[in-house]
C-alpha cells in the first residue's frame, strides 16, 4: 500500500480534472472486481457482487486538498490565481504545475520581498492578499505565455513530494484524500478472493473539495444501504491545537466520524463498526466537528441521495491538511484497512434499523 499511496500521491487530480488518479484506479481495481464503469463526472464506480444485494459503498474522493485556477495572465507573462481549494497561508513560495495545453509547466509563487514591506505595514500585521500574488514560469511576455499554450482556466497544483519522515510518519502533499483512495484500493485487494455477503461497491469520486459534488451522482447511481466515506480527520498532537474539541491523534487507529458540520453518521451504523473494530483489537478514535469548524465528507451527500442509507466515515489522522503538505501515520491506514475488511467479513450481521 506505500508504494501505491506514494504513486497517487504524484498523479496530479485538482477537482474536475482527477484524470491521472483515475487511471491508477481502474487500473488497480478492474481486475478485482465484477463491473466497473466510470461515470459523467468521472466517479470511478466499481461492483463485487455478494451473496445479498444489499449494497455497502466504499467512497475515497480523487481530487486533491491543494489547486489553484489561472485568472489572468499580465502582459509581462505572470499568471494570477484564484484559489479552487487549500490554505490561503500555503501560497507563497510554492513550487506549483500549471496544466497547459502543452503539458505541466513549472511555476512559483512569487510576492514582493519582505524588505520592500515598509515597517509600519509590518508592525500592523501585514497579511499578503491573495490577489496581490502571482505565479512566476520565467517568462518575458503575455505573448510568450500564449505560445507556450498557457490560458486562464488552466489548473495548478503543487509540485509533488514524498518521503518517510520517521518510523512509519510520511509526508507527502494531498494526502487528503489519496490515504483514502489508498485504503479503498487495498481493501479491495484484501477481500478480492472472498465472496462478501453484501454486494461491495468501491468508489473513488470527483470534486468533493468543490462541495461533495461527485458522490451526489454515484451514490444517486449506486443507491447504497450502507455508505462508508474514506477521508482524512484533524489531529491535535501538535502545537497550537486544541485537545477538546479535535481529540484524534496521529497513531491513534482509525477515526470514526460521528458529527460533521453538514449533519450526523448513523449511531447504529458508526455503533457496529466501533464493535467491529474491538473484535478486531483495533484502536479507534471517535470524532464529533460541529460549526464553527469548517468539516465535512462525501457521507453527507452519500446518506441524502434517493431514499437515503446509513452512512459513516472512516478517516486517517492527518496533520496540515489543505496546505501543500501533509503528515499522516501509516500504521492507522493499515487500521483502517483491517477494520474495513472486518466489517466486510461481518457485512452479513447488516441490516440494522434506521437510527
Ligand atoms: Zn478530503
């Protein structure tokens, strides 16, 4: 699973344009499964029948925390941005791809040196405005940005990187979500010889940082009666967090979402995993994220679609989500493996009662 995490890591997939992620995915889960389609908006959707057509769906989103989309481009061939996702205090200095008609371009973001900041402005507080950053490719002119087949509405993203910082810490960029399109995939490879007693249907959905748009339509298209979204969870292990309201760490196992600001998991549902996950001697950790904490996955677009399903989430600790670079703890992706697979293996105790 690292070397595949570490491969998804370095395809590019801002939302809506997930195409180098989607690749890696049907080519890992084509072979390991009964049908696979992609569908209008490029959800992959992919089916293991089981003994019940009863359906729990897996969801991970393709596309990436960090993306920004060309705006303008100046007359001395600097582009301006516009942020699609990320944190506004990520910019500066990033060594960014710009999606060209010709192929990926390296680009940086530039601002004005510090120095020329007077020091009143500094004392004040000075914050750098978004609009008042551009990227520099190292060209001369409008026209040569033309010719090299630059245009506004071009994607950006970070240059990638991947590294094991210490006993199982990785850095990386967009591990929100490949860790989640990452267990999704390995899970798939773990049940691929078992006939499941649900009908397991894995998907890796689109533009969930634009607003959990893709899993609106794939769950619409799967109409599950279960749903477990795959994604990352804020840890409080460092500096400057706060232990009470975000009580997951990294290492901690596999967090169990239970409120996010679009609404609440199943109790019975998110009830069964976490037992599941003790049969398993499995670590887990619970999460409840109410306003004014900015939070949400694709289980709350998955659980509204058609007549509904009970849903929950299953996330990976990760620190600095939404900036470039992220770091998570590989052991709690192995723990959400495991506690996928053994909910699959038990997937015949379901249905439970709506909550
Ligand atoms: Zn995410």
């Amino acid at each position: 699973m690292l070397k595949l995490l570490k491969e998804l890591v370095y395809a590019d997939g801002p939302p809506g344009f997930e195409n180098e992620v989607r690749e890696i995915v049907l080519r890992e889960l084509e072979p390991r499964v009964d049908e696979i389609s992609v569908d209008t908006l490029g959800n992959v959707i992919a089916w293991k029948n089981g003994d019940s057509d009863q359906k729990l769906m897996l969801c991970a989103h393709q596309d990436e925390d960090w993306a920004q989309i060309i705006t303008h481009i100046d007359e001395k061939g600097f582009l301006r941005f516009s942020r699609l996702v990320g944190h506004r205090w990520s910019l500066l200095g990033q060594q960014v791809v710009i999606h060209s008609k010709q192929g990926k371009r390296t680009g940086v973001i530039g601002l004005q040196a510090p120095h020329l900041i007077p020091l009143e402005e500094q004392l004040r507080g000075y914050q750098p405005h978004d609009d008042s950053m551009f990227i520099d490719c190292g060209l001369r002119s409008h026209t040569e940005a033309i010719a090299l087949g630059l245009e506004v509405g071009q994607y950006v993203t970070a240059c990638k990187h991947f590294e094991e910082l210490h006993d199982g810490r990785l850095l990386g960029n967009c591990f929100d979500n490949r860790v989640g399109v990452a267990v999704m995939i390995e899970t798939m490879r773990r049940i691929e010889k078992l006939a499941p007693a649900k009908t397991v249907v894995a998907v890796a959905s689109v533009q969930e940082e634009l607003g959990t748009r893709g899993a609106q339509t794939a769950a619409y298209q799967v109409n599950p009666d279960y749903a477990i979204a795959l994604d990352v969870a804020p840890t409080n292990d460092h500096p400057g967090a706060d232990t009470r309201t975000i009580p997951a760490a990294l290492g901690g196992g596999p967090v169990l979402l239970r409120a996010d600001q679009f609404g609440v998991t199943s109790v019975a549902f998110t009830n069964w995993l976490a037992t599941i996950a003790a049969t398993l001697n499995l670590t887990y950790q619970s999460l409840a994220l109410r306003a004014p904490i900015h939070f949400g996955t694709d289980a709350g677009a998955i659980e509204l679609a058609r007549g509904g399903s009970l849903v929950s989430a299953v996330l990976a600790p990760t620190r600095y989500f939404h900036t470039s670079k992220s770091v998570v703890d590989f052991s709690d992706l192995e723990g959400m493996v495991d506690l996928l697979v053994g909910s699959i293996n038990a997937s015949g105790e379901l249905p439970l009662e709506p909550d």
